[in-house]
C-alpha cells in the first residue's frame, strides 16, 4: 500500500510516499518557495536518488503537481502511475475542540478546518491549501486529516480551561489545546509496548526547534504544555514559552508595537536565540558556545533544561508519579547533554540516567540506570507514520 503523507505549509509543502504496514519510505521530498518561483528537493532512498529542481510554483496545486510528476518520472520516479497511490494523509495543525480523531476528508471535514481558522491562523489556511491542491490534481482521490490538536483533546477541564471569565471559552473557544500531537501520540504508543503495560505514568518530552511536553496516564493525555497557540510552554528556539501577559503590555506600551508586532516577536525573536544575544536557536551552536565559555549560550540551555525539568516535576504530580520518561525529536534523540541535565535535576524523584547509554543519537534506547526508579528512553519520532496509518487504516475501513 502507498500513502501519500502532506505537510502543507505557507510558502512549503513536504511530502512522503510510504507504506504504512512496513513503515518504508520510498521517496520523500521538499517543495519551498511556492507563491515566489518554486523548488522541489526530492529523495529516493532505496534508489540512492537526490534531485533538486527549480519549478515553478505558483500556488500549492502547481507544486502537488510537481510532486506526482517525479514520482511517476522514469528515471527518479518509485511509482509508475498515480494509481498506486492509495490515499493522501494530511496534517492538519488546528482541529479545535471538533476532532478527537483523524478523519476523512470530505465537505464537513473542510469546513471544520476552516471554522478553526481563527484558531490557527498561520497554518490552517496553508494545510486546507495542501487538501484543496490534491483534490485538483488527484480528483476522487481519498484523503483524511490528521489534527496536531487531536491527541490532546482527552484533557480534563481543570487541564485545560483558562483561569479567565467563561464567555471566552464558551463563546470564543479560548482554551489550551496543545499540539505535536501526532509525535506524543507516536511515542506514547511506543512507550507502552517498549514498557510492556498502558497503565503507565508517562511524561514526554518533545524537545527540537518546537518544544512540548505531555503527561500520560493509561495512553491518555492529561496535560501537555503549549496552549490556546504554539507559543506556551517551556521556552523554544525562538519562542518565548510561558511568560506573563504584562510583560507583552509593557513592551507595547513603550516600544508602540502592535499585538501582532509584539506576538511575532515572541514567536521569532525570543526562546533560546534570544537569551544567547542573537546566537543561534539551534542547539548545537549553542553547545560550542556554551564550551567555548560564552555566559549567554550558559544560561540559553540552563534555562531550557531548568524549564523543562519544572514541567516534568509539575507532570509527575498531576499524574501522581512517574514510572517512564521520553526523550524525541531533534535535541531529544540527538542532545545526550541536554538529556544529562534535566535528568540530574530530576534525580531526586528517582531518574537516574546510564552515562554510556545516554551517548546514544537518533535511535531507540533505554538509557536510564538499570537502578532507576523511573525508566528514561530516547524515542524516535515518526509523525509521518503515524499519518500515513492513520489514513491507510481510515481508508481500508
Ligand atoms: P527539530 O525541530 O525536531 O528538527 O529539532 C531541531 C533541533 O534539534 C535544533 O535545535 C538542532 O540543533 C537540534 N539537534 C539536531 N541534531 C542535534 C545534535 N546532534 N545535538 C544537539 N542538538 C541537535
């Protein structure tokens, strides 16, 4: 079976062409720079094929199109016709208090993503772009939704209500929602059977340029940290996480910038790059920095694991305890020292970590101490997976 899985953006849209049963990937690739003139990177592992095209890209549609064409080329082609595609996959960021689930989608789904615009207003117009793209290109082909929002939606109220008057939840939605939804959900399903029971407490953690944690209880999310937007939490590479409102007040008031100069500041200027004086947001730049003795890129990570290790401990007591730990994504699976220091600050609830197995990069792991009262492991994030069985499983039905 062939599912197409799409990643539509604003200005990119990336995409895999897999197998949901084996998890094989047989080509995967990047269109960028769509609406401006257009470029596609495509891949095709198995084949030892790597193709760059400057194509151009008006809109999403011509792009899709760019994508089915080197799918089906003769020579960087995996496929000989868009016949063997099965279905489409799409993530989808904002599915609002709509969609417990992935769905199929259809005239209702669309205009439940749209409805959510006003919720997701960078990246829900963008993916409806992505569906509206395939529809044209491939009329009648099936396609299903998969919400970043969904995997959250079994939160309590007291998880996620705001503590502000009730109109603007009933009326406004205005609430926490969370998102990266499909990789917790991909890890905690890899938690459980690595753990060998569900009735886990289990908090992961979700550290690349975009950081989340969530706490798990029995396969369920009870809690997870970004909120109404992406912006919450614990601090990103380059958005601030948790900070209070007055702050944001402040900085209008004296600097005259709009709530969406300022907001736009809080997501692109701030997090880890801006506590580095303007170094890098990437994690590894500021590991040389920090070696290289430079203060800023010190407390740039001394903040992010102080912050991340605060989310565990406050997990751990809405969960009533911890028995496993998840490391994913870029600094999760490849940051030993990132991992190194928010476990020794964990160290009084028991985490106790492997020195040795904590070298481990980009692979499934156990690294905690085998006296460890909490099992620590490094996880791997497959959200395109996760999508492409979503839909082969929604379709099939
Ligand atoms: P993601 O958003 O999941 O792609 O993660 C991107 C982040 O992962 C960047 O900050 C990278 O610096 C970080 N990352 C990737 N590889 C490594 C590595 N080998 N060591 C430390 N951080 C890494």
């Amino acid at each position: 079976m062939n599912i197409l899985v799409i990643n539509a953006g604003s200005s990119s849209l990336k995409y895999q062409l897999m197998d949901p049963h084996t998890g094989e990937v047989a080509a995967k690739g990047l269109c960028e720079r769509i609406g401006l003139d257009g470029r596609l990177t495509h891949k095709a592992p198995a084949r030892g094929i790597k193709v760059e095209r400057e194509i151009p890209m008006p809109t999403h549609a011509e792009a899709i199109s760019a994508v089915l064409e080197i799918l089906v080329d003769p020579e960087n082609g995996v496929i000989a016709s868009t016949d063997e595609i099965d279905a489409v996959g799409h993530r989808v960021l904002h599915g609002g208090d709509k969609f417990i689930q992935s769905c199929i989608i259809d005239e209702a789904c669309k205009q439940a993503i749209r409805d959510c615009i006003p919720l997701g207003p960078l990246h829900n117009p963008a993916n409806l772009m992505g569906i509206e793209a395939c529809e044209k290109v491939m009329p009648g082909k099936p396609q299903v939704a998969v919400f970043d929002t969904a995997f959250h939606m079994t939160m309590p109220p007291k998880a996620y209500r705001y503590a502000i008057p009730t109109k603007y939840y009933e009326e406004d939605h205005l609430r926490r929602y969370g998102f990266h939804g499909t990789s917790h959900r991909y890890v905690t399903r890899r938690a459980i059977e690595l753990m060998g029971r569900s009735d886990i407490r289990l908090v992961n953690c979700h550290l690349g340029n975009g950081s989340s944690l969530s706490a798990v209880k029995d396969g369920k999310c009870q809690d997870t940290s970004m909120g109404l937007s992406p912006l919450a939490g614990v601090p990103m590479g380059t958005r601030s996480g948790d900070i209070d409102p007055c702050v944001a007040q402040f900085i209008m008031n004296k600097y005259g910038m709009t709530a969406d100069e300022c907001l736009n500041m809080l997501n692109k200027k701030s997090g880890v790059l801006a506590l580095s004086n303007g170094l890098s947001s990437d994690f590894r730049d500021l590991e040389a920095g920090a070696e290289s003795g430079n203060e800023a890129c010190c407390l740039a990570l001394d903040k992010f694991d102080y912050e991340v290790s605060k989310y565990v401990g406050a997990y751990a007591a809405a969960l009533g305890g911890l028995d496993c730990l998840v490391f994913t994504a870029g600094v999760g699976e490849n940051g030993p020292n990132t991992r190194a220091a928010i476990c020794r600050n964990l160290g009084f609830m028991g985490v106790k970590l492997d020195p040795e197995r904590n070298q481990v990069r980009g692979k499934e792991a156990l690294i905690s101490a085998d006296d460890s009262q909490v099992k620590v492991w490094v996880i791997p994030t497959n959200e395109e997976l996760m999508i492409a069985q979503d839909t082969a499983e929604l379709v099939e039905k």
